[in-house]
C-alpha cells in the first residue's frame, strides 16, 4: 500500500460532485481498530467531518491498522482536500485525547474515480478487504464496515457480493 507523499493531480481542483476511494494508515501501522471503541470514535468524527465538508461516506471499512473510504461530494462546494485533513485532524485529535497516543500516518492514499464501474469496483474492494485478510468470511460478518448513505446489505447487493454457497 503507498503511503508516502501525496501526488495530487496537477489539473485537478478536488472540488465538487467527486467521488474518491481514500485510506488513511495508523501511525507505524499499529492495530488500533480491532474493537467497536476506537472504531465507533473515529468513525464518528470522520463522519462530522463529511457532513461539514458536503460528502457522504458511500462505504467505509476499518481494518485493524487503516481505514478504506469511498467518499463522494455532494455538492458544487465538496472540497476533498479540506475533508481528508479535517477528517484525521478531528479524528486523530480525540484519538489522542481517549487513548494517549497518535493515530495517523502523515499520508495517505487517495484515488479519484472517474466512472460508475470505477466506483463499483473500488466499493467491492472495500467490502472484501476483510476476507482477504482472514479477517472474516464474508463481508456480512464483519463488523466494521459502514456507509453513511446506505445499508451494508444495499452496497453489497450493489456490487452484486454473494455470501458463500448463496448461488
């Protein structure tokens, strides 16, 4: 995974109707989101921060050392710069403050998506990454996958995930 410098598109503003696939890695890729506490903690302040910069989270997923998005702006206004650092500011600030230390990598990854399939592929991504990892055989038992925008089930079905032996 690339977590160094970030080469921001050179003709690209990162404003408006956008959509992005982001991760954000835990300082020394330390495995700090393996319960529901520092998840829901970060994932609430995540959340403030889209609301405040006009996106909505399409999916999320928590794994134990970073975190997935697939954010879209859902205005003229959606500033994507602005929410990745309002995003780990908020969230790493009351991180910090609960569990004595410091969360985030300086970097990220961030991609722009382009079109529809991009976007269904970056999902289904996503939603993977735990059986991947062993973490869990489907994306429907694992815990800490969410959307701001729709149910689990709704982008799974989106993706067109079947569980195991479901046909």
């Amino acid at each position: 995974m690339r977590t160094g410098s970030p080469d921001h598109l050179k003709t690209f503003d990162y404003i408006g109707f956008q959509r992005y696939f982001l991760t954000f890695c835990t300082k020394d890729r330390e495995r700090v989101f393996g319960s529901r506490e520092p998840v829901d903690l970060v994932r609430s302040q995540i959340l403030r921060a889209a609301e405040d910069e006009q996106f909505a989270i399409v999916v999320d997923c928590f794994m134990p050392d970073h975190v997935h998005l697939l954010a879209e702006g859902v205005s003229e206004s959606a500033d994507c710069r602005r929410f990745i650092a309002r995003a780990k500011q908020f969230s790493g600030f009351y991180y910090s403050r609960q569990f004595r230390r410091q969360l985030w990598q300086r970097y990220g990854y961030e991609h722009v998506l382009r079109t529809e399939e991009d976007t269904l592929g970056v999902a289904r991504y996503i939603l993977e990454n735990p059986v991947r990892a062993g973490l869990a055989r489907s994306p429907h038992e694992y815990e800490f996958l969410a959307s701001s925008r729709y149910t689990v089930k709704d982008v799974l079905d989106a993706v067109a995930w079947k569980r195991p032996g479901s046909g």
